[in-house]
C-alpha cells in the first residue's frame, strides 16, 4: 500500500516575526534618513549647500567698472579714470622654488618687502593674495616681461582704475577726491558717487578635483558696467580767473580763514565758478598743501597732537566754504531788506528817511556807518549809502511776520539743495523767536547766519526778475558714448518779488557801482552796467576784537542780468577790513574778464572811450612809418628800439588787450637787445602819479576799481611786485581804491 507524502510544515516563530519587523523598521527608517537628507541637501539647506559647493567648484574674481569722467561745461576733461593694475599672487597655482625669486623681484619693482610677499606664497591653497594696488604701466610692464623671461606662474596682474585730476589743485572744493578703492569721499566725486561708479564685474572660473583652474572654456564672464558721467555747469576758463584772484588776495591780504568765491548765472542758478582758497591737490588729497600748516605740524613732537593736528589740517582743506560755513551777511543782505520793502508795499522808490547817525531799538544803541548821520535819504540814497537806521526803519515797517515770511520766501531758512555734499542749515529767526531788537539787527545782516550759497542765492533772486532759482553744479548725466541719460537742470522754484521790483533794485545797485558815493564804486568796469553791494560783518563769536569778514556782491549786466559774483574774505590782516575796498576790485576784476569771454558786448560812455583797452595791431613786418601811423591812428604811443626801416617785432603783442594811449614798443634790428626796467613802488600813490612813473619808464597801466579821476583814490596793489624787472612796454595792473572808505 501506497503512503501520500507529507507536506512540509510552514513553522514562522515569533522570533522570526520580531527580527523581520525590525529589519523592515531599520530598513523603512535608513530609507527616511535618506529621503529626509535630500529633502534637507536640496530644500531646505539648498542655498547653503548650494555656496559651499560653488566655493569648492568656483573661483569668483570681481572686475573694477571704469568711473565716469567729470566734465566742464564745455566738455573740457577735470577728473577721469586712467587705467592700473592690482599685483596678486595665486600660491595655489605658484611653483615652491620659485617663492624666493617671486618675492625679490616685486620688492625690486613695486618696493614690497620681500618677507611679506613670502608669508602670503604659503598659503598654498589661496588664489588670490593682493600684493599692491592701482600700480602704473612701467610696473606692470616691468612684472609682466619678468613672468615672460623665467616662465613665473602664480603673479598675476588685474586691471582697475585710478582717479586722476588733470589740473592738479583746481576746483578742488567741487570735485572733491576719492579713495584707494575708487569710492568717492568728497564734493561731487561723493555726492555723485552711484551714478559715476557703475557695477562690477565678475569672472565665474570652475577648478577641478585638485583645485585647479580648468581653462577658459569653464569661465562665465558678467562685464563691468562703467559709470555714468557728469557735465557740470563749471566753465574751466571762468573757474581759473576766479582761483588766480583769490589766490593773490588771500596772500595780498594776509587771510586768516580762507577766503571764497562765487560766479552763478542768476537766471538759472548754473555755478559757472566756485572756489574756497587756500585748498589742496585731489591728486594727493591727503598731503597738507598749505606750507606754512604743514611747517607748524611737522614741528610738533607729540605723535598724538601731530596725528590730531594733521586730521583737523586735511578736514580744513577739504571743507567748502561756500557751502558749509556760515556767517553773517552784514551790508549784502541790504538787497533783500530793500527788496522785500518795495515788494510788501511798505516803502517805493520815492520814500524818504532821515538818518541821526544812531537809532535806539529795545534798549540799545545802534550806530550808522556815518556816525554824523546822513540826514534825508532817499529810499535809492538809503541803499547806496547803506544806512543802517534807514533799514531798521524798513525792517519795522514790514513788521516780524513779514519780514520772516519775505525771509523764508527768498529762501534763507532752507538749505538751498545745492548738488555738494556738507551743506549747513542756516541759524535764523523765526516769526516766534524774533524780538524787535533782532528784527532791526536782521533788517542790516547781522544776529542771523547763513552760507555764501544762500546770500548768492538771494541776491539772484533780487535782480534775476524775482525767480528763486535752485543753485547746481550738474547739468547732465551722459553714458561712454556721449548720449544724455538725464538732465538734471532744475526749474526755478517760485516766484518771490515782482519783475518791477527787481528791476528797481537793479537799476539802484548799478548807481550804487557808478557813483562817487556808492559803496559798490570799487567793482567799476568800464563799458559794462556792474552793480553791486559790500558787507563788513563783525564775527561776534570769536575772541578778537578785529575778527571781520569782507565781502561783495556784484551783478551784471544790470539793464540785464547775466551773472552775480559773490567775494568773501574771512578775516583779512591788512590796512583795511572793509568789503567795498578788498573784495570790491576782486569783482570788478573778474566781472572784466568774464563778460568779454561770455560775449557781453561793452557799451561806453563818451567819457570811458577815451581810456577803452583794446587789442594791439599786429604790425610786424611793416615798414616802419606805415607802422607808426597803423598804431597811433589806433590811439597809441610809439617808441622805436633800432635803426631798422621795418618791424621785426613788437611789444605788447597783437595777442594784448591795451588801454589807448600805451606805448607800443618796435624793434627794428634783426638782433632785438629787449630793453629791461625796474618796477617801482607805486602802492599808496595817487592814480595820476603812478601813471606818471610808469609812463617815464616806457611802462604801461591798466586799472581796475574806482574811477581814477576819484579825489581820495590811491594805489592799494600792483600785480608786479616793486624790484621786479621787465621788458619795456609791460602792462602793470594797478588795483585803485577809495581811502574814504578805510575809515
């Protein structure tokens, strides 16, 4: 019989179950790990994973953009980036043996200390350790032929930039500087600073397993975007005769505190000249440019005191007056008392005043110029003999609110906005705090402060129709090829006198230049309606008795206003501290150079043709009596050198602007033997016995301030120095000023 076979038993112990149950636990819980991990690598911790990748993957080298150039306003270049190099050194990629070599030869180029250049070689897993900065071409010329001959890997050389200023120590309170990495710390380099330095670049390289660059196929390059440029309302021609004047002044005058100097076209608020002097070079922004500053701190012994003495020396040079001093007006703010007055109604053209010499005000006495007093003035002979209780007087009229409101209207409580960095905010009234002893100080410029930006300002307003204009420095960004991104002339602000009213002052400033009596008589310019005010103002908050400042306000043409000039001298140290007769001539100077060069055509009284400088006809190769006759026809004197039948040359050149009644000088030999004389002294002279002196010596004369036909006049400068010997014919530029008013 047949037995069926046995099925095998299916025996699953409960241990079994258990192990299985934790092998499928460790199972299910090694594969959370894992999704939880990727979740973590590539969600959650994605960009940190994501940097630390790149940072083992990628070198990452930034590219320098190219500043923008700064422009004048006829697109002369005054500040642009010349090209440089950053040495750095690639340890990573450097071969060891060479170290030694690498590093004497940089310290032979560039002056490195050879033990630095070794300490940064052994950090043999960087590639990227900076040697020096913003070196020049011979330099890098000089590495990259070394690396060439001995086949040196690991020196690398990146370009950038550096800022270079053209005209050294020009214009150096409005352009400001920059820093080591291209970032601009003052003026409009600072002001400026994101629209002229563009965006970086970067070049995105990929290494391989050892670290190493992996060829150009493996770069990604984003180009630097370069900065935009500025055209500014600076005119290169007018911003040089402002600095030469100033610069003479300040030493002419023995200035404590700098002295300043404003141009603005009064219709648009363009600065076509600004000038705080002495200043510094933004070429080495960081040396003390004053000699005799940098003399006093180089003999201090104390590091600490020499360290703080060198701070506050760089601070003083790179602060712009004009814009972040303030002081009080004195006599110039007058403009704007009488402006407000004839605009609120209060007074006219035809108001009268009578002056005692003193006015008593909430207790206190306060004097006029003339202590006599100038008894009945006219509202016209209030101004140009700037009386004070005359404008106390306009200053009650009007009464506190509007004063204040003709105050805040012209724009003297505000900052003005100017496109320069450092602007101070002026310290003034308001309708709440003044008293009536404060109104009647205010009505003449005193007890308030503002900037020379402001007063500038102001006055623009006062003759420009009434328009407070907005004062700036930009008048346009433009991209590398030239084209306009944005224009940033402003428009006028508001309307804040009359045109009848500003005409009104016009024609009393220009009296005021045109009068024996007038203050603004030392900025005369013949052929031209200049007109303008002085201010003498007291620094009430210094501790010397003699602390003044001097200044002047000039305006021209007056029928219509093209231009004001404002001249401050902060305490001058000479005969007088007067502003009508040390800034006054500086104007009137300026205004006779500038207004020719801005195609302002001269219109002369009978009286001034007579003394009218011209240009001298070019009669070099001319027979001589055909010569002689051209140039006395042209109202010259003649004086030959040589026995010669024509001209070989002549003196002043045709290339000179000469007052009629000069002598020419001709030189007839083929050898010219140039005749040399001694320039005399001729300060404190009257104008006709300097004329007379330098007449006898075969020289010429020119002057600039009062009338020279004025009783009281005298030499007060020369522009040759007395001792100086020059050719015969030189012009000598005499400054004439009134000595009434150095008392």
């Amino acid at each position: 019989m047949n037995e069926k076979p046995v099925k095998p038993q299916n025996r699953v112990t409960k241990s079994m179950k258990i192990r299985s149950k934790v092998v499928a636990a460790v199972f299910m819980l090694f594969c959370f790990m894992i999704m939880w991990n990727m979740i973590d690598v590539q969600i959650i911790k994605y960009e940190e994973y994501k940097a630390k990748a790149s940072s083992v993957q990628l070198r990452d080298t930034k590219i320098s953009p190219k500043r923008g150039t700064i422009y004048d306003a006829n697109m002369k270049v005054l500040a642009q980036s010349a090209t440089v190099w950053t040495v750095f050194v690639s340890p990573a990629e450097s071969k060891e043996e060479q170290h030694q070599r690498i590093a004497e030869k940089l310290e032979e180029i560039l002056g490195v200390d050879r033990n630095k250049t070794l300490e940064k070689l052994k950090k043999t897993k960087s590639y990227y350790e900076i040697i020096q900065y913003k070196i020049d071409k011979p330099q890098a010329d000089a590495i990259r032929n070394f690396c060439a001959e001995e086949e040196i890997l690991g020196v690398n050389l990146m370009e950038d930039y550096k800022r270079y200023y053209p005209y050294g120590n020009f214009a150096a309170t409005i352009l400001g500087f920059c820093g080591t990495d291209n970032q601009g710390l003052a003026g409009i380099e600072s002001f400026y600073n994101e629209e002229l330095t563009g965006v970086h670049g970067r070049i995105i390289s990929a290494k391989n397993g050892w670290g190493l660059d992996m060829g150009y196929e493996y770069e990604e390059l984003n180009a630097a975007q370069d900065g935009y440029s500025l055209v500014t309302t600076i005119d290169e021609t007018i911003q040089h005769f402002l600095e030469r004047s100033l610069s003479s002044k300040v030493v002419d005058y023995n200035v404590q505190q700098r002295a300043v100097g404003i141009v603005m076209n009064v219709k648009t608020g363009a600065i076509l000249a600004m000038s705080t002097k002495p200043d510094f070079d933004p070429n080495e922004p960081f040396t003390i440019h004053d000699p005799k500053i940098a003399e006093a701190i180089e003999a201090i012994t104390d590091e600490k005191e020499k360290n703080d003495a060198i701070s506050k020396a760089r601070q003083s040079q790179w602060r712009n007056k004009a814009v972040s001093d303030l002081y009080e007006p004195g006599s110039v703010f007058k403009i704007v008392t009488a402006s407000s007055a004839l605009d609120s109604g209060v007074a006219n053209t035809h108001s009268s005043f009578n002056c005692r010499g003193f006015v008593n005000v909430g207790g206190w006495r306060i004097n006029c110029n003339q202590r006599s007093g100038h008894g009945v003035l006219s509202f016209e002979q209030a101004l140009i003999n700037s009386c004070n209780p005359s404008f106390i007087e306009l200053g009650q009229r009007m009464g506190i609110p509007t004063f204040v409101d003709y105050f805040e209207s012209f724009g003297l409580s505000e900052k003005t906005n100017i496109d320069l960095p450092g602007e101070q905010k002026s310290l003034a009234y308001t309708a709440q705090t003044m008293t009536e002893t404060s109104l009647a100080s205010n009505s003449f410029g005193q007890t308030f402060k503002i900037t020379p930006i402001q007063m500038i300002t102001a006055v623009a307003t006062a003759v420009n129709g009434g328009q407070l204009v907005q004062p700036h420095i930009v008048s346009k960004l433009v991209d590398k090829e030239g084209n306009v991104v944005k224009n940033l002339t402003p428009e006028p602000k508001r309307q804040v006198i009359s045109e009848e009213v500003s005409k009104q002052i016009c024609d009393i400033l220009y009296k005021n230049g045109n009068t024996e009596q007038g203050h603004a008589k030392h900025a005369y310019v013949s052929g031209y309606r200049v007109g303008g005010k002085s201010g003498t103002s007291q620094k009430l908050d210094t501790e010397m008795d003699d602390d003044y400042i001097a200044s002047f306000v000039g305006v021209a043409p007056c029928d219509d206003p093209e231009i004001a000039i404002l001249i401050f001298f902060d305490e001058p140290r000479t005969t007088t501290y007067y502003g009508g007769p040390l800034a006054g001539p500086v104007v009137g100077e300026l205004m006779g150079e500038i207004l020719p060069y801005l195609g302002v055509e001269p219109k002369y009284t009978e009286s001034e043709k007579a003394n009218v400088s011209i240009y001298v006809p070019s009669v070099v190769g001319k027979d001589l009596t055909d010569a002689r006759v051209e140039l006395q026809r042209a109202g010259f004197t003649v004086k030959v050198m040589g026995s010669g039948n024509s001209v070989m040359s002549q003196f002043p050149s045709n290339s000179n602007k000469v007052q009629k009644g000069s002598t020419i000088i001709l030189y007839t030999e083929g050898e010219i033997n140039n005749v040399m004389v001694t320039v005399p002294q001729l300060i404190n002279q009257s104008p006709a016995q300097a004329e007379s002196v330098l007449k006898g010596l075969g020289l010429n004369i020119e002057t600039t301030g009062v009338s020279k036909n004025n009783a009281s006049a005298v030499v007060t400068a020369q522009n040759i120095p007395a001792g100086d010997k020059v050719q015969i014919g030189t012009v000598v530029k005499l400054t004439i000023s009134d000595t009434a008013d150095f008392e």
